[in-house]
C-alpha cells in the first residue's frame, strides 16, 4: 500500500556566501537577484543579511523592520534564535532573516568566545533543513562577521565591479583570507565562481580586467555570463524591489537568470522542496 502522506527526506540546503570586501562590488544586489531568480526556478531560498549596513533587509526586508527585534545579532548570540528570526522578504518564496547597524557591537561578544569563527555554524545547521539554498550577503569588510559567514558555508561567490582595479588589487587579500578559513575552520568551502557585475564589453577598462581577472584565477572560476550594468537595478531598489519583480523584461535580469542556472548546475541545486512536494 502506498502511503500517500508520506514525503521523501529532503536533502539540507546549500549554503552559498557572496562576498568581496570591496564594498559596491554587487554582493547585495546579486544576493537579492539570485534570490528571486532561484525561487521562480522552484527553489525555496533563504537570504541572511551579516552586513551591519542593512542594505538587503532595506532592499527587500518587510516594511517594518525598525520594529523587529530577532535579527541575525540574536542569532549569533544565540542559534536557538535562527528560526524565530526567520521572515517573509518581499521577493515571492524567499525569506530573509535581517540585519542591521547594531550588529556591528556584537563583534566584541564574538571575539570573546573560545570558537569566534563558528558562532554562525549551528544556527546554519538548523536553517539548513527547510530550505534548497540559504544565500549570505556578507559585509564589505575582512572581519569576524565574514569569517563566520565563509565558515558556515559550502560555496563562496566573489563579485568584482567591473572595470574597477582596486577589485584586482584587493583579491589576493581575500582569497588568502579564505584559505586561512579552510585550513582552520571550514576545510569544505570553495570559490563557485567569480562574477563580474556593472559590466560592459565596450568599454576597454572593463575589457581588460575581465581579461586580467581571467588570466589571474583561470577562465573556469569566472562564470561566462556578466552582470551588464543597468539603471534598473537602482530603480528597483529605490521601490524597494528585487530587479526581476521590477522589471522581468530586462537584459539584467536576464543575466540573473542565467547565473542562477549556472549556479545550481555548478552548486549541485538540481532537487527542489517545491518540486517534489508537487508544488510547481
Ligand atoms: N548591474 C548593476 N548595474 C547598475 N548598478 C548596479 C548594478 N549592480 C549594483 N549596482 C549598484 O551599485 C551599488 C553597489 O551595489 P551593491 O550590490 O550594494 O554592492 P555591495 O553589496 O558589494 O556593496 C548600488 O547602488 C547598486 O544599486
Ligand atoms: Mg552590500
């Protein structure tokens, strides 16, 4: 007999953070894209705002954040916050837990702890069992905060602005930066990909750096789809909107699209909650 109620164990999520401590390379507009492109492909998503700045839970947060007390600084200082924290984003099918400037004290607490990398790893553990793919939106910065977002993580996205050679400078900074992380705490994590963001082939500096960033991690790390640079995506996120509700007839967001598929291929997103659930 064919138990109809029963529905086969779903695998955890994939953990992706997006960082770069250049601040303005994309990671949040790229976050909130992916996010959306992800959950029309059937995906259930979860986005973790770890930037004090708040950008993402501005973006895309519910209307009343100033009034939300559980936010990722309770779940740091506690794991058995990370479902509470949990909200509806205003992109369909995501979720958000959000940020804001107040984090920024809670690096003193962490700094104290015996394990100040891990702190984030067991809230992610729990989260990890109700979604396909959580997303980080890490802050501009090299700190505890990305530490503890690149060591709860299976993948790292690095966007670079492009055309912009302070990106170039700063890389190796950040990738020593990661493998110190996967030599101590997380020896699982890797670079799914670079992207590059605001891109256009026309003009020459954006060219060569695309040709150098190419040439520096090699023509694989980089994703073959570029961000092109559009005024949708602050038009959007001026109405507090993800890019492709904004706009879904656009080259950008088809370029989202795109990168959302390569990262499922690449990240291994194939099964969705949705899907087998027969929700599609
Ligand atoms: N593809 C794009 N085209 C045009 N403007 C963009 C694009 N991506 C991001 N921006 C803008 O650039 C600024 C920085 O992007 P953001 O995603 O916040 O970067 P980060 O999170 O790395 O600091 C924002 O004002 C955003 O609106
Ligand atoms: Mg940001």
């Amino acid at each position: 007999m064919v138990d109809e109620s029963y529905t086969a164990p779903q695998p955890p999520a994939v953990v992706i953070a997006v960082h770069n401590h250049k601040g303005g390379a994309g990671k949040t507009t790229t976050v909130s894209s992916l996010a959306a492109a992800l959950s029309r492909r059937g995906h259930e998503v979860l986005v973790i705002d770890m930037d004090p700045q708040g950008n993402l839970s501005q973006q895309i947060g519910p209307e009343n954040i100033g009034a939300i007390d559980t936010t990722i600084r309770e779940v740091l200082l506690d794991p058995n916050q990370a479902l509470p924290a949990v909200l509806k984003s205003t992109v369909k099918g995501v979720d958000i837990i959000i940020s804001r400037l107040k984090l920024e004290a809670v690096l003193d607490k962490l700094r104290q702890s015996y394990t100040p990398a891990v702190i984030l790893r067991p809230a992610i553990d729990i989260l990890r069992e109700g979604y396909d793919v959580i997303l980080l939106d890490l802050p501009p910065a090299l700190n505890l905060l990305s530490v503890n977002g690149i060591a709860a993580a299976d993948y790292l996205i690095i966007p670079h602005q492009s055309g912009a050679q302070f990106s170039l400078d700063g890389m190796e900074d950040l990738l020593t930066f990661v493998g110190d992380i996967k030599r101590s705490v997380n020896p699982k994590i890797s670079v799914l990909g670079h992207v590059l963001t605001k891109h256009d082939e026309r003009e020459n500096a954006k060219r060569a750096m695309a040709a150098a960033l190419r040439a520096r991690v090699g023509e694989e790390a980089v994703f073959k789809v570029t961000i092109p640079e559009s005024t949708h995506i602050l038009q959007s996120q001026m109405v507090r909107q993800d890019v492709i509700s904004y706009k879904r007839k656009a080259t950008v967001v088809e370029a989202y699209f795109e990168l959302a598929d390569l990262i499922a291929e690449r990240a291994k997103l194939f099964a969705s909650r949705k899907a087998c659930n027969g929700e599609e």
